[in-house]
C-alpha cells in the first residue's frame, strides 16, 4: 500500500512538474515575442528619422536660400526696383518650396498619435 502512495506521488509531481515548465516556456515566449515588437517598433521609428534627415535638413537650406533672396530684393527696391521685384518674387517663391519639402519632411517623421500599450 505504501508502494502505491509513493507511486502516486511521484506520478502527481511528474505531472505538476512538466506542467510548470510549459507554462513557464508559453510566459517566455510572450515575453520574447513582446520584445521582438518593440525591437521592430524602434526600427521603424529610427528608419523613419534617418530617411527624414536629408530632406529636413534639405528644406530649410532651400528656404534659407529663398527667405535670403527675398531680404536682398527687398532691399534693392529702392536703388533698383526692377531688379528688388523680380528677386522678391523670386525669393519668395524659392523659400515657398523650401518650406513645402520642410513639412513633408515632418510628415514622414509623423507616425501618428501613440497606440496605448495592452498592459494598462
């Protein structure tokens, strides 16, 4: 009889013991999988940053340059106004472009407003 008890025991800790190691392995694997989404998050998010750099940084040359233009036809106007009004024009339009290429730009960067993590 105490052959059967002992028997059982070790039957019922075998059992509880190998269903603790598979709930252990499913925890470790959502926790993993919970990583592997984040690491891939901050990719994107650091791909996204990178490809924006050169256009940023190429729009605000561009408006720069054109915002620049502008200030000189401006000041030209009154020694000679023809030359001033055509760089006015000119200036403007340029630095317009500049700030168009700027704002896409900051469009690509923009993802959206942040999901809310599922732990809260």
């Amino acid at each position: 009889m105490q052959k059967v008890y002992i028997a059982t025991f070790f039957t019922f800790w075998f059992v509880c013991n190998i269903n603790a190691q598979s709930q252990e392995k499913i925890n470790l694997d959502s926790l993993v999988n919970a990583v592997v989404k984040l690491e891939k998050e901050v990719y994107e998010v650091q791909l996204n940053l990178h490809q924006s750099q050169k256009q940023l940084k190429t729009g605000i040359f561009v408006a720069t340059l054109g915002y620049t233009v502008t200030i000189i036809g401006g000041q030209l106007l009154g020694t000679r106004p023809e030359l001033g009004e055509a760089l006015l024009y000119t200036g403007g339009a340029i630095g317009i472009a500049g700030t168009v290429v700027l704002v896409k730009g900051f469009n690509k960067i923009s993802l959206g407003p942040p999901r809310k993590p599922k732990y809260y």
